[in-house]
C-alpha cells in the first residue's frame, strides 16, 4: 500500500470512530428552518450551477478534523499507476478479505457456485449486474448484423461510449459491449471496435474484464456517485430544505429517504473527487478525460421513472413477453418493487387528511419549482398524478438502486472481478488498484437505517401512518417473491429484496 493510500485509508479508520449507527425509529423530525439562508458550497459538475449544503441537518462531520489531512495528502504524493500482479486469484482474495473485510459490508452477491470470472457469471452481469443498466434489446438488421450463424443478438451491453476517453500512460482504455442471445446466452463482446468470441483464449478472458472494470468503474462514478449521491439525494435535501417548513407533510414524508445524505455527499467531495483524490487515482482518466466524462454525464442528468427507463432499453413487460422469465431480472424484478412503492406514494397523497389540497398549497408549489429545477425533471404542473411518480422514483432510487450500484465489495475484495483502472491484457486488478478500490470501499461499511425499520413517528397523520403500515407488509410480500424467484435463478438477484436495502443513501 502506498503512502497516499495508506494514509486515506487511516483517515477512513478515523472517521469510523466518530459514526453512530442509526435506527429508523430515532431518525429524527425536521428541525433545520427552511430558507435560502441554508448555507451551501457550489459544485459544478453537478450542473452549471448545482451546490451541495454545508452542514447535515442530522449527522455532525468530522470533516473538519481530516479535510486538511486529505488536502495535504493529494498534493504532496504523486499520481503513479504501477502494475504489479498478485501471485495469484487466490492470493490477492485472501489479501483484500484480511485487510479490507471488517470496515467493508458483507457480500450480498451470491455467486451460487460459479466462478464469478466465467461465462455464466458475465450473462448475470450484464442482465441482472451493473451492465443492466446499460442493457438495451435489440432488434432487425441490428440484432441479425451482430449475431452468430443463425443466432440473433437480442441483446446488447455496452460501454463502447467510453473508448474515446483518454487515460493515463500506460493504461488501456475502457469499453466492450456485451452481445446475447434471445436465452440470454453470451456471444461475443465488442471491446473497442474489435469482435471477440467466447473460449478458453486470453483474448477472451481480457475482454471479459476490460467489459466489467468498465462498467464497473462507469456505474460507481456516473450512476452512484454523481447521480445518485450528488442529484438526487442532494436535490431531495435541497428542494425540502429550502421551500418547506419543518412540520409540512412533504418534508416529514421525505425526512426518512434523506437522512444523512449531505454528511456524505461532503465526505464524498472531500475524499473521491478532488483532483489527486483516492478516487481519482483508483480510475484511469486523466485530469481532461474526467472533466469530458463529467460533461458527458450532465448531458445524460435527468430524473425519469424506472418504468420510463425499462421502456427505452426495451426491457418491459411487453417487451420481455417473448422471452423466458429469467431474462433481465433486474427489469422484472425492479418494476416489482417500484409499482409497491407507487402504491404506497398514492395511498398517502390521496387519502392521508395531511396531504389534502397540497398541491395548492405555496410551500409545494415552491417545492415543486425547485424540484423542476434541480431534477431536471421536464417542467410539469404539480398536481397530484405528477408528484405520486416523481416520490416514487426518488424513494426507489435512494433506496434500491443506491443499495444496489453502491454495494462493491463482492468486486473489490475479489480482484478477479474488475478493476477501476485498466492495464493492456489485464485479467485481473493490479495491487495498487485493488487496494485504492478497497480504501473506497471501507466508506460504504458504516450503519445506516434499514428500509424494513419503524419510521412511523416521522408520518405526519394517523392515516399516513396506516399507509406505511401497509407498505411494509407489501415489502415484506415482495421481499418473499423475490427470494421464490431467486430460488430458480442460476445466479440470484437480491438487489430489489426490500429486507436487504437501506432507508437513505447515507453512506
């Protein structure tokens, strides 16, 4: 481990000192006045002129004690990118597990006997892992152009987007897209332009990782840290603690969803994202590319439903209706969970005596216009059809998917799996980088409020307290389907078991 690694990793340690686990029964009831006196630092690759508060209505920082610490840290050691092998797969687990596994959550992927680096396990990947997201069907001359024989690709994962990003000397750039049957069966991966078809060959084996790292490293960056972290929990915080005052039913419905969300997002500003940052080091991209990427991702910042964007993959039920019920479990399995929480999200809004007329009320209306605002989310009238969907995405997206494309230490304690930054004919993360991507992954072992907990005191009516009540016995229905389904999955799929998600994306 080297000195700036060894010294963030310290910091980490440090930190932890100072983190009280919270339950969801002692979340506690909005007490910040709201205004836009609420201080907040700016932030600009968020959005032109996004900003995230200074201080967390619920969570003191101890960032002032190490702030100083990781400046200093970042300036005096220099960037170096050494690729040094581990002896071997076994080695470098054994390793990672020892000096990572305390501070690290455990595992919630369950390899069921596969080899996480096979064939099975990339199929998994990329219908049911972070290649989902980018998981699109494909059909015609499309889907005949790119198959084999007479097999068709029906599907397509790609990070091929990313090839035009340059990196640092002496690394390979990102990509592969992942190509697959109507059965959900792998049949080529396209890494950088060039087709490369399954076997035992090295090639093949490198092309397996370089897809993974690259989806791996895109998901941590674009899709847990900037939009999950830096959008949507920050805007959730933004928008309610600006327009709403502290007993408004919005702001008490919301309180649960963004505990803790501003503790983070400084520490993430502080500790990942700086120039010279732990995670800056931990992926390949230069100082340019990084600011490109960032750029990238503004363009693609906007606040859709889940149903919304299964839709465009093609990846709905309609859609799926010609395929076998174990294709793209992440879409089945998320639009399940969804559709209980939209449940939840118009029994509240249309029977609860606190919400009656809120959407004529000045204070939603404020509301709604920062939501428009910061979320990007397409300029709608409030009225009670636009809010059901818009609280739902945000709960689904605080909750499930921040659970989800935040949990990494079933691929960093495994160097095997991916790496953050690419070596030419890697087959496995180098030992600078799977300690870098340990370091990082020991900041999402803290204890945060379970989504299956008690928030009831935060609900601000009897009636919105029944509605919660019956949202946890439909959690609990959902988290017994899942796992029914999971039964018959060659690899399962625990991202969408409520019993498994947190409250908040406060870690």
């Amino acid at each position: 481990m080297n000195l700036h690694t060894s010294l963030c990793f310290n910091l980490i340690k440090l930190g932890c000192k100072y983190h009280e686990p919270t339950t969801p029964q002692n979340i506690p009831l909005p007490s910040f006045p709201f205004g836009s006196r609420y201080k907040t630092k700016a932030v600009d690759f968020i959005h032109p002129k996004g900003s995230v508060p200074i201080q967390d209505e619920d969570i003191s920082s101890c960032l002032k004690l190490i702030s100083p610490m990781l400046k200093l840290n970042n300036w005096l050691n220099p960037m170096t990118d050494s690729c040094r092998s581990w002896s071997s797969v076994g080695a470098g687990k054994e390793f990672m597990q020892k000096k990572f596994g305390v501070y690290a959550p455990n595992s919630r992927v369950d390899w069921n006997g596969h080899d996480p680096h096979s064939d099975e396990a990339l199929e998994w990947w990329a219908t049911s892992g972070y290649g989902a997201i980018e998981l699109k069907q494909l059909t015609g001359k499309t889907a005949e152009k790119e198959g084999i024989g007479q097999r068709s690709a029906c599907f397509v994962s790609s990070y091929e987007f990313l090839n035009d990003l340059a990196v640092r000397p002496g690394l390979a750039t990102y990509g592969g897209a992942a190509y697959l049957d109507k059965d959900g069966k792998i049949l080529k991966i396209k890494l950088r332009g060039e087709d490369i078809f399954p076997g035992e060959t090295q090639s093949w084996k490198q092309a397996k990782f370089a897809y993974r790292s690259s989806s791996f490293m895109w998901v941590t960056l674009y899709h847990h840290l900037i939009y999950t972290h830096l959008l949507v929990a920050n805007k959730g915080v933004l928008s309610t603690i600006r327009t709403l005052p502290v007993a408004h039913p919005l702001r008490r419905l919301m309180k649960p969803f963004v505990f803790g969300a501003t503790a983070t997002n400084n520490g993430a500003l502080e500790f990942l994202l700086p120039k010279g940052s732990i995670f800056h080091r931990a992926i390949g991209f230069t100082a340019a590319s990084l600011e490109e990427a960032f750029s990238m991702m503004q363009k693609k910042l906007s606040f859709q439903s889940f149903h919304q964007s299964i839709n465009q993959q093609g990846l709905d039920q309609h859609s799926l209706a010609a395929y076998h019920a174990d294709i793209c479990p992440y879409a089945r399995d998320g639009e399940l969970y969804w559709n209980t929480l939209n449940t939840f999200s118009e029994d509240i809004l249309t029977n609860s005596p606190a919400f009656k007329n809120i959407v004529r009320d000045d204070k939603t209306k404020a509301w709604w216009g920062q939501v428009n605002l910061g979320f990007n989310y397409g300029g709608l009238d409030l009225s009670v059809e636009a809010l059901i969907p818009f609280l739902t995405q945000f709960f689904f997206t605080v909750t499930a998917f921040h659970s989800w494309v935040g949990h990494v230490s079933p691929y960093v304690l495994d160097p095997s799996v991916a790496a953050g930054k690419l070596f030419p004919e890697a087959t496995q993360a180098d030992q600078q980088n799977s300690l870098e991507m340990g370091v990082i992954a020991s900041m999402t072992g803290h204890s945060t409020p379970e989504l299956m907990g008690d928030f009831s005191h935060l609900m601000p009516d009897k009636r919105s307290n029944k509605s919660l009540k019956r949202l946890q016995v439909e959690l609990g229905n959902v988290s017994q389907e899942i796992k029914k389904r999971n039964s018959h999955r060659a690899i399962p799929l625990p991202a969408f078991d409520p019993a498994q998600m947190k409250l908040s994306a406060a870690i």
